[in-house]
C-alpha cells in the first residue's frame, strides 16, 4: 500500500501541474471568460477541481471541516447550474491557488500516514480523475474563447511516427456475443459496470476517424444544406445554429483555414476531422450512405481479438487496442505531448487487434448510442456523474490528444449533448454486413 500511495502522491501533483499549465498566461479578464452555456468560467474550474478533491478526500473520508466554509456555494456543480456560476462572485487567481494548494496538501498527508485503505485509494483516485477532466475541459475552454495556447512542459522529443503508404480501409468484424463493458480492474466509473453479454451482427467500419480531408468534400457537396441527410433533431440544431460549416472554418480567399487557439491553421486532409458535433456526424455518415458505430461495435473493434479462422473473436478483452500495456509516445496521441492533432496515419503500433488505428487519442469518437445505464446499474458515492445525463447525452470513446493516458482505456465512455461542438471531438463510420460470413 505504500507503493501505491505515493504513486497517488505523484499523480496528485502531476494533476495540479497540468491543471496550472492549462491556466498560464490567463489575464483576471480571461479567467472570468465569457458567458456562453457550452462552457464554464476558468476561474470557477480552478477552484471547482480543488472543491471537489476537497470533499471526497477530507471531508468525505475524515469528516474534517470545509478549508472554506463559502467554497459550496461557488463551486458545487449539481447544486450550481451554468449559467449561475457566471453570475459569482470569485476570489482572485492568487486567493484561488491557496485554497486550492491546502487542499492538495491536506490529501498528500493523509496518504502519507500508515493506515492508508482501499477506500483512501478509490477516493483519490477519483478526486485525480476528476482534475485531468477538468484540465482537459479547460483547454477546449482556450480553443472555444480563442485563447492563445498554453504551454505544456512534458512534450514530445521525438518525431511522430507516421505510416505515410497507410491507405485508410473498412475494416470487417463478425457478429457474435461480445461481453461490453469493464471487468473488474483497478478504477471503474459507474457507468462501465460491469461486462455483460450483448449481441452484435456483422458490421464493417472505417480504420481511421474520417478526415478533414474527407470531411471538406461533404461542406464543398452541400452538405450541410441537404436535408434529406440530416435527422428531424440535426436539421432543426443547423437551422437554428445558422450552421454552413464546421465550428471555427472559415474561408480564406479560394480555400479554407481553421482556428486553432488564437491563431489560424490551413486544412490538413490528413488530420481527423475535429469540432463536429453529433449532428455533424450523423449527417456526415447519412451522406457517405454509411452510420456511426453503436459504442458496442466501437467497444468490440477496440478490444476484443479475432479468432484464428477470423470468423469470430476470442473471449480477450484488451484494456487498450494494442494490448494491456499502458499508453506511451509510441502508441497513441495523449497527454498534450504532441500539442495538438496529428495524422491519422500516425502510431502504427497503437492498432487495435482487428487493424484499426487511432483509437486512442488524437479526437474522441462520437458514436451512434445514447447514454445509458448497463444492466444492474448501480450509484457509486459520486452520484451526479452519470445519472442525470442517462437517456439525454450520446456516448464518445477513445479519448483526445489532450486527454490523461491514466483516464483512458477501451471501456472508457464520455458523453455529452449531441450539440456540443467545441470539444475535441471526431468520428468513424460503419456500415452493417447482412452475411455472418468474414471472407
């Protein structure tokens, strides 16, 4: 146990560096941002995550009193909708860190002691997950407010691998009886318990996320014009949305350009397409006469392991595409170390037994499923986390460039309003296959 304690200690610090990294640079101005309902502002994310690490760690486990005794009514999620937290009055950056750093304080020296539990461990364990989601949420917070971006110091100090011959291909996975879901190992959110049998037939999909190569094609066809591709709920978002493009293009002269933070980039055809929504998706796929993946299919092409006839798969259930090892610079676009998107073609080795590349990291994966709870669903102690979003949110997997390797795995599933354009996000297509038999 005290091995595993001060590997909480060191992710418990990393946390709060990358946390204070993606803050950098912010103005007082900046840091109370500007009032829109896709996001919050920085400063009520900074105090929020020590908040939150505060409640479960200290006062949840000890029953040890508030640092702040106001801190509940600025920074309690459930309690505090969106659109009221802009109206707050906030402590300044500095007020903030304080009471941020004694929280982080007052948790390592619990975990410092010598009769750290099973339950300190899960409780921390949350409170750390929480932090690198929130990071993540502050750098899109950067991009949608055209922050300039922050500066990370843990980057990448070699090149990307990328397989320039890669041709993208459908790839094709046989029906059968798939357990999806976690099994039982190391920290599980609610809503992946636990594995449980489900039926998927035949289906193919793509080896790659669609790029914005791909992607320019549908805006340049009409796309976003055509109504008969777009579902009743998409149409009636893109007419409302005034939407005729993607979220941050724009045309410059004869092409296109995209912003990036606070600056601007050309399209790159070979980058995943990023900044869609649902929606964007959805109509997308509709045009190609392809869909999304369910999550199940995404799930069962992710981890799962053909069989040595290659009509069916095993029963191995990866943690990761390529196996249980965790992420590294080899396999997947994380962690921020490579400071933005990269080709899709990159990370050979980071392929999914079936050959499916890219799904972990680079952009997360809308999938065709909406969110709801497995079978036997049960409320862990943090009991908004999934709940409320059930049956009014579609599922997302695989992760982001800017997403924790420590918060991802194959079962990992995100979610979000089927508007929500401003997140890393991208996708894959599928398409069904009537015939049981793989050739």
């Amino acid at each position: 146990m005290e091995r595993e304690a001060q590997t909480l200690i060191h992710h418990l610090r990393d946390a709060r560096k990358r946390e204070l990294e993606v803050l950098s640079g912010l103005t007082p101005t900046q840091m109370a941002g500007q009032k829109m309902k896709e996001i919050e502002p920085p400063i009520w994310e900074m105090g929020h995550v020590g908040w939150f690490q505060e409640l479960w760690t200290s006062r949840h486990l000890d029953g040890a009193p508030p640092i702040d005794p106001t801190a509940d009514e600025r920074y309690h999620s459930f309690s505090i909708p969106n659109a009221e937290r802009w109206e707050l009055a906030f402590p300044t950056f500095k007020e903030t860190l304080t009471y941020i750093n004694a929280v982080l304080e007052r948790t390592i020296a619990r975990l410092e002691r010598d009769d750290v539990t099973e339950e300190d461990v899960y409780f921390t364990r949350l409170a750390i997950n929480h932090e690198d989601m929130h990071s993540e949420t502050m750098v899109h917070i950067r991009q949608t407010l055209g922050y300039t971006q922050p500066e990370i110091a843990d980057t990448r100090n070699t090149p990307v691998p990328i397989e320039t011959a890669y041709e993208p291909f459908d790839v094709r996975i046989p029906g059968g009886i798939y357990l999806l879901g976690a099994l039982k190992d190391g920290f599980i959110f609610d809503n992946e318990k636990w594995s449980h049998p489900v039926e998927i037939e035949p289906f193919a999909i793509s080896s790659t996320p669609v790029t914005m190569g791909d992607y320019l094609r549908f805006v340049e066809a009409g796309g976003y014009g055509d109504r008969s591709i777009w579902s009743d709920e998409g149409w009636e978002w893109r007419s409302s949305a005034g939407a005729e493009r993607p979220a941050f293009w724009a045309r410059d002269g004869e092409g296109w350009i995209r912003r990036v933070f606070a600056g601007d980039a050309p399209l790159d055809p070979h980058l995943p397409m990023v900044h869609v929504n649902w929606f964007e998706a959805d109509a997308y796929a509709r045009w190609t006469g392809r869909r999304l993946p369910t999550e199940a299919e995404w799930e069962l092409a992710a981890s799962s392991e053909p069989s040595p006839d290659g009509r069916s798969f095993t029963t191995v259930k990866r943690r990761y595409p390529w196996g249980d090892e965790p992420p590294d610079e080899s396999r997947a676009n994380l962690d921020s170390a490579a400071q933005g998107l990269i080709d899709v073609r990159s990370f050979p080795a980071g392929d999914s037994a079936w050959g499916l590349r890219g799904m972990i990291g680079n952009v997360w994966e809308w999938t065709a499923s909406t969110f709801e709870p497995y079978p036997g669903f049960f409320l862990d102690p943090y009991e908004t986390y999934s709940e409320p979003s059930f049956g009014q949110q579609k599922v997302l997997r695989g992760g982001c460039w800017v997403t924790r390797g420590r918060v991802i795995r194959n079962t990992f599933r995100n979610f979000y309003t089927p508007d929500r354009n401003n997140i890393y996000a991208g996708f894959r297509t599928a398409v069904s296959i009537r015939s049981r038999r793989v050739n």
